[in-house]
C-alpha cells in the first residue's frame, strides 16, 4: 500500500508553496507508476512472501485498491 502512497505524497511535497499548481492527474499517475513499480518488487513480508520470486509481476491488492480510490 505504501509502494502507492508515498509517491502520491512525494509530488504533493514537491509542490511550490508560493504557487502551488496542483493536477490531480499528476498526482494520480505518481500513484499508479508507484504501483505498478510494485509489481517487479519481490515481497519480504505478509502474506506475499510465503510465494516468493512467484509474486514478482503480478500486481499487489492494497497498492491497486489505492489507484482505484485515486
């Protein structure tokens, strides 16, 4: 879930303070790339890493609910 977050929050703390120009498009492609960033990623902890290496390109759930609430 946070592979998602944080780089959702890393562009909003990029944002200029005097002249913030704010894309929720932006924002939204941060998280997705974040997710699918994810999916090449092999899982250490939960459930994921009993599967190990067989995880590595499918697409995790929490990282994929928060694009969808994006």
């Amino acid at each position: 879930m946070l592979d998602a977050l944080i780089p959702g929050l890393e562009y909003l703390e990029k944002l200029d303070k005097n002249d913030p120009k704010f894309s929720f498009k932006d924002m939204t492609k941060a998280i997705k790339e974040g997710a699918d960033y994810a999916k090449t990623l092999k899982s250490t902890k939960g459930k994921g890493a009993y599967m190990g290496v067989k995880v590595v390109g499918i697409a995790d759930p929490d990282c994929e609910l928060i694009v969808f609430i994006f």
